[in-house]
C-alpha cells in the first residue's frame, strides 16, 4: 500500500484495514485476529509506529491474501493456518491484523500489516522471488501438515500475480478469455505461410498487437494486452514461426481424421440453390468492400453477450428458487420469503447458542493450546532429552490445571474439534438460508407495485396473528 500523499499518507492502510475487519463477512468478528495490536485500533497503533522511529511517509503496509481450494476447509481451520503462516513469515516483529471471510463459497484470508517493524524501526522490504523462496514454501507446509491441497511452484507458476490477473480478465464474464485468443491464432497460423502475413490477419480480426520481449495481443472487449506465451508453450513467437512453416490446412485436415473415428450419421436435407448475384449486385458489394463499407468482423464475439449470459444465470437461479418451494402466485411467494426470514432467525439463535456454550469452555481450550505449543518439547522431553526440563514443568502444570477441570489434554482437543465442526455445519446451513432468502427477495424486487401492495397486506396479517396468539395482560 503506496503512500497517498502528504494530506493523508495512510489512506490506503485505512482502507484495507476496514475492508477485512467487515463483521458480515467475518461472522460479526469472530474470525478477526491481531498481533501486537489490537484490531479495533490497529490503524492508529502502526501510525504510532511511525511517528515514534520518523518513517510516516513512503511505504505504508502490504495486504496478503491466503486463498484456500473450495469445500476444502472450514473457517476456523483457515484462521488457524492464518495465524501460523504470520508467526513463521513475520516472527512477531510487525503489527498485524488479520481475518477470514467466509462470505462466499471460496474462503479466504487477508493479512495486512505495518511496513514499519514496531521492534526496531526497520522497515519491510519485498524482493523478486520472495513469494517463491519464502511465502510460497510456508504455505505449502502449513496445508500439508492439515492434509490440504498446495500449490506447486515451478516456472509457469513463479508469478505471483498471475492468479490475480485470471481474475481481472475474467471477472466481467463467464466465459474464458484464453481460448478465444487460441482459437484465433490457431487459425491464423494455419491460413498463412509467414509471420508477417500472420500478424496481418490477426489485426483484420480485431486484435491489436504489441511486440516487444514478448508478443501480446488484446481482443475487442479486453482491458489489458495478454502475452500468447501465458497461454501455453505452443504459442511463444518463436513457436508460433515454426508452426507457420510446419502446419497448413492440409496437415489440420488429416490430423482431426486420425483423431475423430468416423460414424455413419443418416439424415435427410432438403437443398436448396444459392440464388446467385446479378452482374450489377456484385458490382455493388465490391464497391462498398473498396470504400470501407462492409469490414471483416473479429473471429470471435462473445464478449457482446456477456450481459445476456449474466441475465440468463440469474432468471435460472429464480426459476429453480419458485420450483423448489412451489410458489405459484404473489402470496405464496411473500408467505415463502416471510418462512425463510424466521428459518433465519432459527439458525442464527441456533448459532448463537453454541457460540455461547463454547465460551464456557474458552478456559480450557486456551490452556489446551499452549500445551499444544509445548506437545514437541514434551515428547522430545520423555524420549530422554532434559534440555526441555523447563517446557516438561510447564507441560504438567498445565496439565494438572486440565485435571481440576475434570478433564485431559486429549478430551479437551477432542472437545474443541466438535465444537468446530458443529460451528462450520451451523455456519453452512446459515449461509444456504441467507442465500435462498436473498434469491426470493430478488424475485420480488421484479415484481410489480400491485403485488409489493399484497406483500405488505400479508406482512399486516401475520402480525395480527402474532398479536392474537400472546396472552391478555
């Protein structure tokens, strides 16, 4: 995060620091951490930071993002992976506030933290290749001691922003900008005999060109130029001109029919002849070809449908929303959307009951915790190495103090681990809820002003029966 200026050099911290603390996205707080500040005042703290060792402007703080595969991990899993991949990273020398969200189907944590160490003053420095030298192997660690997938770091995948810039060329659409691109120099690498009559016939298409170290090349509708050697090793500029040279429609023609085994197919097509132009009509056409009139059209055109395409996903996901619950007229839907607003209720008093049966537990699983911190130390320990005497009276200490509670270290981690998978099953069944709520909620949104009249009309009747069914005073 870049300094904003002498007016406010902290802007941006601010910003990322109220983006990753937002309680609907991190089940109201509950899965917000710090360390060496506290995150209600975080920001305040690392501008104190500053002003104490004279570094305010410049370089203000770095934003990590630890993205997890979906349906792979729960939300407290993530915080305590989270918690791990900082201790190891950042050995406690900066302040940082952190957080998992878990308000889509892929969960995910942010780390922001000072640029400025609250240790020693000495400020943060990311070099090239730290991602795959440093964070990358953290990680990779931490997901496999919890049987999680990792992420192999080799030369395609050495960029650490390559995963962000799949994202930014596809978050306007469903589709695959990657193919279309390969699609498209594929044919013009078998329609033409050089380079350049290639980059000819790309341009005709509509792509603009760039050439330099790498060739690149931008679609209509695309935002940013993309290098065709991101999309494969076949597609290098020097792969690319020997490819002009080996392959020819010939060669594409024989290759899909060894690859396709041929069928019998049988059908009946009623032909009929192409009305052929008059002398004066072909006249004409070439004459409005000559002066620019009738132009090629790009190869390919889907980025025109690309609103279509979002309009069709959501009347689907109404559509199926009226057919699971039946709803066939205005009141039905109003009386199914005010069922699902009390299921809501229901789960969320549900969720808050096991909150607050787990709070009376804290104590323990916080001194399960630290013994877990010292587990290695113990069994080193009693495998007969005293170096860890101390750790040893720490461990039995603790673990006497279990013992006057009624329980030991091994029914304490099993305890927590079931108050964690009833927290992520009550969680997942409340954001089906919230989803399917939204979605009828949308469905009324589109619905005319004299049905918005019978929505409020039932809301008005189903809180006189509320009214009638409590007791006289």
């Amino acid at each position: 995060m870049k300094d904003s200026g002498s007016g406010f050099h902290g802007r941006h911290l601010r910003r990322s620091i109220n983006y990753i603390l937002n309680p609907d996205k991190t089940q109201e707080g509950r899965l917000i951490g710090g360390v060496n500040c506290q995150p209600d005042m975080a920001f305040e703290q690392m501008k104190e930071t500053k002003r104490k060792f004279g570094k305010v402007d410049q370089r203000q703080g770095y934003h990590i993002v630890l993205s997890f595969k979906e349906g792979e991990i729960t939300p407290d899993t993530a915080y305590e992976i989270t918690e791990k991949f900082i201790e190891q990273y950042l050995r406690n020398q900066y302040e940082v506030v952190f957080s998992v969200h878990d308000n889509t189907d892929h969960i995910h944590s942010h780390i922001v933290f000072n640029s400025v160490s609250c240790i020693d003053g000495r400020k943060y420095h990311y070099k090239k290749g730290d991602w795959e030298k440093e964070i990358q192997p953290i990680t990779n660690k931490l997901c496999e001691e919890y049987g999680l997938s990792i992420l192999e770091i080799g030369d395609e995948k050495s960029d650490p922003d390559r995963g962000y810039q799949n994202w930014s060329i596809n978050r306007d659409g469903p589709f695959v900008w990657s193919d279309m691109i390969k699609r498209d120099l594929d044919a013009c690498i078998l329609q033409n005999n050089t380079f350049d009559d290639f980059l000819v016939m790309l341009k005709d298409k509509g792509y603009e060109v760039k050439q330099g170290k790498y060739l690149a090349v931008r679609p209509p509708g695309m935002s940013r130029f993309k290098r065709c050697k991101s999309i494969g090793d076949e597609y290098s500029e020097e792969r690319i001109k020997q490819r002009i040279l080996e392959e020819d429609m010939s060669s594409y023609l024989k290759k899909q029919q060894t690859e396709v085994k041929p069928q019998i197919v049988r059908c009946h097509v009623k032909r009929y002849r192409r009305a052929k132009m008059s002398g004066m009509q072909k006249r004409y056409y070439a004459k409005l070809y000559r002066i620019g009139m009738l132009k090629k059209k790009p190869y390919s055109q889907v980025y025109q449908y690309k609103d279509d395409i979002r309009k069709m996903h959501k009347l689907q996901q109404q559509y199926l929303f009226l057919a699971r619950h039946d709803v066939k007229s205005s009141v039905e839907l109003a009386a199914t959307i005010m069922n699902l607003t009390d299921k809501r209720k229901e789960v969320s008093n549900e969720k808050s009951k096991i909150y607050r049966n787990q709070k009376k537990f804290e104590k323990l699983f916080e001194i399960a915790k630290q013994m877990t911190a010292l587990k290695e130390c113990e069994n080193t320990y009693q495998n007969g190495d005293n170096f860890f005497e101390k750790e040893h009276e720490q461990w039995v200490n603790l673990e006497q103090q279990l013992k006057g509670m009624g329980y030991s270290y091994d029914e304490t981690v099993e305890l927590k681990q079931y108050y964690k998978k009833l927290f992520s099953e009550i969680s997942q069944k409340e954001k089906a809820v919230v989803k399917e709520l939204n979605l009828g909620k949308s469905i009324w949104k589109d619905t005319d002003k004299e049905d918005s009249k019978i929505l409020e009309d039932v809301i008005e009747k189903e809180k006189i029966k509320e009214t009638l069914k409590q007791p006289a005073r």
